[in-house]
C-alpha cells in the first residue's frame, strides 16, 4: 500500500471540511490524507465524465489520496465494464480500482493516469497512450496493448498473462514481477525495460528489441526469441536451454 500523504483539510461524504487537527484521527481511521497543498478541482476534461466524482469519493473512503477533489459527490467505485472509451481524453485521471474490464480504449490518452490495482481484463487498449501511467497490480491477462505507448509506465505486479503487446513501446517500462506468460510481445520495444522476476514462460518475443533490458530472476521457460535483440551482460540465466533463439542478435556494450 502506497504512503499517504499529509494534509491542509480533508472533505469527507457529507462534504463539510476537516481541519489539520482531525488528521492524526482520520489517520488512525484508515481514511485518506492529501498532499501538503490544497487539493486540486477535477480538471475540465475529466469534468465531463458523470462517473468521475463519485470513483473519487470512493477512493477517499478507501484511504486512498483522489488528488482531484470529489467535491460532495457520492462514492462510488467506477463500473466501466464493456464501456465506449475510444479517443477518451484522461490524462491524469486517478482510476485506481476502477472496473474497465472489457472496456474499448483504443487510442485513448492515459498518459500519467493512475490505474493502480484497476480491472482491464480483456480491455482493448489497442494504439492507446499509456506513457508514465501507474498500473501497479492492474488486471490486464487477454488485454489488447497492440501498438500501445507505454514508455516509463509501471506495470510491477501486473496480470498480462495472454495479453496481445505486439509492437508495443514498453521502452524503460519496470514489469518486474509482472506476468507476461503466453504474452504476443513480437516486435515490442523494451530497450531498458525492468523484467526482473518476471513470468514470460510461453511469451513470444519474436524481433522484439531487449536491448540493456534487464532479465535477471525471469522466468523464461518456452520464451520465443526468434530474430530478436537480446540484452547485453543482463541475461536471467547463463543457459539458453529450451529458449527459441533462431536468429536472435545479442548487442554488445
């Protein structure tokens, strides 16, 4: 669980404000703290979503900072399942624990979003901009991420079990821990990607560029890395026993 943060007021359900005094109790109650700034109003191109308020009052009912103010909204977790979001605009936008599963997000801009712990199994984020988004723990297993933008985002712990990365920029990317097993990585980039401990058994890696990617405690059993790149001096294993390698070119320092 992430460290919450201190700070000025805090609004609760009812929406009447509570001093710094009340912190230390709502601490001790488990219910969310903000940032040592006032907490800012929802942006207006997050405005526009009805269900965007109430997901943040329920974050505050978790203990979990919203960093947009819900305002006297009625908490309630966002249930997107099998929604419309193609083009979507929401940068920005805290969905931690949201339920996307299903939901069509192809091209939609979620650069620096938090979907930490979210639902998106099956989702199709297909050619969508997931650059520095926070996805810690999210469920992704079968999720379309072909062509996606995901430079710098954080993935640790992820479900991408099954999940289609074909072409996918997963550049500085950290999936340590994540599981890619029976992934469609061809043609990903992951040049400086964090795979520490990752689970890629059955993953294909065909012509996908693992440049200075960092592999060590991977699971690798059964990974196919037809023509691609490999990592120089960052290998999980000094053997490549079972690997699929026809092809791959390993990059020297």
């Amino acid at each position: 669980m992430e460290p919450v943060q201190s700070v000025h007021e805090v609004r609760r359900m009812s929406g009447d404000w509570i001093s710094l005094g009340a912190i230390a109790a709502l601490a001790a109650a488990g219910l969310a703290k903000r940032g040592s700034r006032a907490i800012a109003p929802i942006p207006a191109h997050l405005a526009s979503y009805a269900w965007y308020a109430p997901h943040l009052a329920w974050l505050v009912g978790e203990g979990v900072d919203p960093h947009h103010d819900p305002g006297d909204a009625e908490a309630k977790r966002a249930d997107l399942t099998g929604a419309d979001l193609r083009d979507a605009n929401l940068r920005g936008a805290n969905l931690r624990g949201a339920d996307l599963g299903g939901a069509d997000l192809r091209r939609a801009n979620l650069r620096e979003a938090n979907l930490g712990r979210a639902g998106l199994r099956g989702a199709n984020l297909h050619a969508a901009d997931l650059t520095r988004a926070y996805l810690y723990g999210a469920d992704l297993y079968g999720a379309d991420l072909g062509g996606a933008h995901l430079y710098r985002t954080d993935l640790r712990e992820a479900g991408l079990g099954g999940a289609d990365l074909r072409g996918a920029d997963l550049s500085e990317a950290n999936l340590s821990e994540a599981d890619l097993s029976e992934a469609n990585l061809s043609e990903a980039d992951l040049r400086e990607a964090n795979l520490r401990e990752a689970d890629l058994r059955g993953a294909d890696l065909t012509r996908a560029y693992l440049y200075r990617a960092d592999l060590h405690g991977a699971k690798l059993t059964g990974v196919n890395l037809h023509k691609a790149t490999l990592p120089s001096g960052k290998l999980a294993s000094k053997t490549l026993s079972g690997w699929n390698l026809p092809g791959a070119t390993r990059v020297k320092k």
